[in-house]
C-alpha cells in the first residue's frame, strides 16, 4: 500500500518513529539526551551513570524493564520466559490483537510487558518482578497475571520476599474480561503469600494505573515509589472529564499519594538498592 | 394504572411495540366507555405485544443488552433485598470516613437462615441517582463492604453480594482516599474469606468497582447483565477513538452473561422474565432467589479452609496463553 500513501500518511508515519525514538532511549548512537521535563541536554552515558535520573532536574526517565534489572541486582535468573498472550477472543480495534502482539515483541525485544524471575539484591535473595511499559503501555492481561502468580508461588517455596516493580496503563482491554480476572487471580496469590508471612514489597513507578494500581501494586507489606510518578485509579483526564474542574496540583503524583497515607515512602532512584536491601534485611533477620 | 404507565416506557429497541402499545391504549378506552366490551381484543393486543417483545427479546445484540442491564426501571440492590430477604436491616458507614450510599449492606435472612448482603445501589430517577452516585462507589463503599465481610466471617455467616455498578467512581476524594487501596484489599480479603461468599452480577458489573464485591465461590449472572474490563463507550474512545462506536466495542469485548459463562467467569445464568427484569421484577427475584439459594447450599458444608481453597483454585486458573 505505500504507493498510496499521502502526504498527511508520511506525516503520521514520520511522527510515529519521533515518537518510538522518544520511549527507546538507549539506541545507540545517541549521544545527547534532552531531559523531557527541563530540556537540558545530558550526555547519554552520564545519564546511564546517574540511573536515568536528569542531573538538573531529577526527572526519572522510564526505565525498561532490562534496565530496572541491570540497576538493581547482583544476578537475576529469569522464570516462565516463553508465556506469551493469545488474542483468545479474536479481537480486532484498529487492529487485530494478535497483530499488536507481534508488534510489541519486535519492538520491545519483549514477550510480555513483565519480566519475572530470581534475583541477589546485594546478596539478599528475592523473586523479583519488573513489569515494562514499553510493551503495549505496560498493560496486563493473561501472561503479566499468570507470570505474577507463579512469581509468588515460587517464592512462597523457596521463602523469598517479593519485590514487584510496576508500571501499568491498567488492564489489557484487548483480553477484556480476563484481564479484570487477573486483578482477582494476582490478589488471590497475594493473600496466600501473607498466610504464610512472607513479605512482599510493591515498588509503583511512573505511571501505575488502573487494574494494576487497584491489585497486587497496592497490596504491599511496603508501597515505594519513585518521585513523581503518576499512580492513580482513574486517570486524571476521566476525573477531569467526570467532575469538570481543575484538578490540585501534583494530584496523584507520588508525593501527594505519600501525603495522603497511601505510601510508605517516595525514594529516588538512586537510593532505591539502598532501602531495598534494608527493607530485606529487615525483613530477614 | 400506575404499573402499566411504568412498563410504557420502552428501551430504545422496544420501538417497534410503540405502535401496538397505541393501539392497546385505545381498546381500552373504547373498553372503558362502556360502550363495547373489548375486553377479548385487549387480551389478544397484550398477547401480541408480549409475542413480539419475546421475539424482540429473543435475539438481542449485545450492545441492546447494555441497554437491559443500565435501563433505569432495572430492579436495583435493594429492590432485591426486598423480595429476596426477610428482616433486612441495613448497616451503614465504613467507621473510617463516612457511609457511601452507593454500596449498601447489612443483615437478613434467607429463607430462614441468617446471611449478610450488600451490593450497590442505582436509582430509579435521576434524583434517586444523584444521591446514589450512580451505583459508583467510593473507597468508603469498599471498605463498608469488607467491614460487612468481616462481620459475616466473626459470625460464620454466608455473604451475599449483588453486584450493578458503571464503575468505582473516579473523582478527586475517591483518589485521596485511596480508590485503588480499597479495591486491591478487598479484592485479597475476600479469597480468604472463611464463610460462604455467592455474588450475582444483576445489571452492570463495571469493571474493578463491580470486581471489588464480586469475588465470591459463586458468581451468577442475570440473564440480562454484563460484565466488563472497561465500559464498551470507554473501549471504543480508547481503541477505536470514537465513542460512538460503543456498538462495536460491545461485541468485540463479549461481555454478555452467555460470554461469561463460557469463559468460565460466570458459574450460573439467571433467566429473566420476558422483555427483562424490570417488566417482572418478582420474578425476577424470585429466579434470582433459587438461584443463590442452589449455590449457596453445597458451600454450606464446607470448612474455612475448603472454602478458601475452592476461591483460590477459581481464581488461580483464570486466564488463556500461549505456553
């Protein structure tokens, strides 16, 4: 179909790559990085060095789940790496759910938007979770539920904390109901992890909404989250959208969510191994 | 009379029966005139309108069934309550914050056994609607409910829950107060429940605000209701950027009792009366009655630990991928 392409296509199209170039911030060859929220230019390897963290303005950059990973453990050994999502109910928008899948796989390097697995915090073991917004928004549906859930029960085995990272657009509508399952199905393992008092901290990172934000990411024996990240049930444009007024500023951002009692603590990232490996240690001794 | 004038107001699909309902209304005031007695050709009109309802009824897009299941005469929580229980009492207030009027509950009995029930509550009027929220529920609501919970596990008493919600209600407090805390605890709290717990999805089950009552051993649905991840308006504004393609998104999402049941979501359909709940609210109860009461019986043998098994294994296997 290129031969019909338009005008207003290519500039669609143009805008389109502007815009995956924007989320995959470790191409290589990109040298300077502008920092979305103040604009400075930072060079790219003391971006890497300072964590994704604007030096100038504290902005934390989105990190992949690769990236989370890489920053906070010693080893990690991935589990359950071949689940993959299945367009169960034939489900088309703009275009077909198994389309969109594929997609994301290519695009992220990803098969689902979680990673699971084990890890060594500075020598503390844990069952490690890093979902990754990078795959269609960090959305959940079967595999990011089910991969949480064997996350858990391997960890209730062999006694180790578990630590989840999220970040999350909510549930996946093109699995429709079964994504609200997995909000029942993660909650449900959580609770049998708390039986058997093994602890269980939920790091929230920009953004973590929805289905997610109203499951296993709240349910932490400790709620982290990293400066300024949007954590929320609805999003703010649907209460805009309901109420039709303003609404405060800084609402739903961590700090106003640690204001408001829902948070244990907002911790920059690069004090994030630090008060991690303390939690553990606690949570250990 | 007041009860016929109720049924006249018509889903929008119904408008098909407009004409036969004209009709109806002048056999009668040629009946009531005294002047002929037409009273075998008013039967045969309300027969005909009932036929063609029931034809009407029998085929149903998904999209109509929305309609059903938000249609405002719909028969709400506590319309229910009423027909279904005896001695209801209702216990407010979440000894938190406040009582949210969206999510109601408290103590009754079932066929002479003791239960608690709570579920969310819609109006019949816009008015009625104002102070209910619109069945949206609060974190108030939520955590009302989990206190109800806890009191039915305390006294070893079944928990009845009837779930008819858009969705939590997404506003400023509703976030202060932690919307997303209220809904992931209860969501925990209620696999560990150690009593007896049925849920019947009788008009919407919106999403996380319906799934946050709605985790029961049993999960029944009337033949009528839906349940979805998101609301086919907000699917189609998000996948398709166009609300208007609500209709679509309706189909695509299945969402229908019949989708729920073969998903393994949903355990029992609950038949309606013909042209729906609100056209014969008492039978409608009634069905819905039998219902709970068939499921809730086998649970009724089953100790804490069983009963917490048989919700984790509902809920564990939930879920269709790729190995």
């Amino acid at each position: 179909m290129a031969s019909t392409l338009s005008i207003h296509d290519w500039f669609n199209r143009k805008q389109q790559q502007k815009e995956i170039a924007r989320e995959r911030l470790d191409i290589p060859g990109n040298v300077w990085v502008k920092c979305f929220k103040c604009g400075q230019a930072i060079y790219a390897k003391d971006l890497e060095e300072n964590l994704k963290v604007c030096p100038k303005c504290q902005y934390h950059f989105k990190l992949t789940s690769a990236e989370r990973i890489r920053q906070l453990t010693d080893s990690f050994l991935e589990i359950n790496p071949a689940l993959t999502s299945k367009n169960f109910l034939n489900f088309t928008d703009s275009k077909s759910y198994t389309a969109r899948i594929e997609d994301s796989i290519l695009k992220s390097g990803l098969k689902d938007a979680i990673v699971t697995g084990h890890a060594r915090i500075n020598g503390f073991d844990a069952a490690l979770g890093v979902m990754d917004f990078s795959f269609m928004g960090g959305s959940m549906g079967s595999v990011v539920g089910e991969k949480i859930a064997r996350l858990i029960e391997e960890a209730i085995e062999k006694k180790s904390p578990v630590i989840i990272f999220s970040t999350s657009g909510g549930a996946r509508m093109q699995e429709s109901i079964m994504s609200l399952m997995q909000m029942a199905k993660t909650s449900a393992v959580l609770g049998r992890l708390r039986e058997t008092g093994i602890p269980y901290i939920s790091v929230l990172t920009d953004p973590t909404t929805g289905g997610v934000s109203a499951s296993f990411a709240m349910l932490g024996d400790v709620n982290l989250a990293e400066p300024n990240a949007l954590i929320c049930f609805a999003g703010p444009r649907v209460i805009e959208q309901t109420i039709r007024q303003k609404l405060p500023p800084g609402f739903q951002r961590s700090e106003y969510l640690l204001a408001h009692g829902m948070l244990d603590a907002v911790v920059d990232r690069r004090e994030l191994k630090e008060a991690l490996t303390k939690l553990l240690k606690f949570f250990k001794n | 009379m007041a009860e016929k004038k109720v049924n006249r107001q018509l889903l929008e699909f119904e408008k098909p029966l407009i004409e036969l309902y004209d009709k109806l209304e002048k056999l009668k005031t040629m009946s009531e005139s005294g002047k002929f007695d037409m009273t075998e050709e008013v039967k045969l009109m309300e027969k005909r309108i009932d036929a063609v309802r029931q034809q009407i009824f029998s085929n149903l897009s998904p999209s109509q069934i929305v309609q059903v299941a938000r249609f405002i005469q719909r028969p709400t929580t506590l319309d229910y309550f009423g027909m279904i229980f005896d001695d209801f009492v209702e216990l407010h207030g979440d000894r938190n914050f406040g009582d949210d009027p969206a999510i109601v509950g408290g103590i009754a009995t079932l066929d002479g056994r003791s239960v608690v029930v709570m579920g969310h509550q819609k109006g019949h009027s816009t008015k009625e609607n104002l102070t209910r929220n619109f069945g949206t529920a609060h974190p108030e609501g939520y955590r009302k409910a989990l206190r109800l919970m806890r009191l039915a596990e305390r006294y070893n008493k079944p928990v009845i829950s009837l779930i008819d919600t858009p969705g939590a209600y997404p506003g400023v407090g509703a976030e202060e107060r932690g919307q997303a805390e209220a809904i992931a605890k209860n969501l925990r709290e209620m696999t560990e429940l150690t009593v007896p717990f049925v849920a019947a999805i009788t008009g919407e089950g919106g999403s996380g605000g319906a799934l946050g009552i709605a985790m029961g051993n049993r999960v029944l649905m009337m033949e009528f209701a839906i349940y979805s991840v998101i609301s086919p308006e907000g699917c189609a504004s998000i996948l398709f950027r166009d609300a208007k393609r609500a209709n679509e998104a309706a189909v695509a999402m299945k969402i229908t009792a019949k989708d729920m049941l073969e998903l393994g979501v949903s355990d029992e359909i609950i038949k309606e009366p013909p042209g729906g709940a609100h056209q014969d609210p008492k039978l409608a109860a009634k069905n819905l009655k039998s219902a709970i009461i068939k499921n809730l019986n086998p649970l009724l043998s089953l100790s804490a630990r069983e009963l917490i098994a048989d919700r984790y294994n509902k809920y564990r296997k939930m879920g269709i991928f790729n190995e």
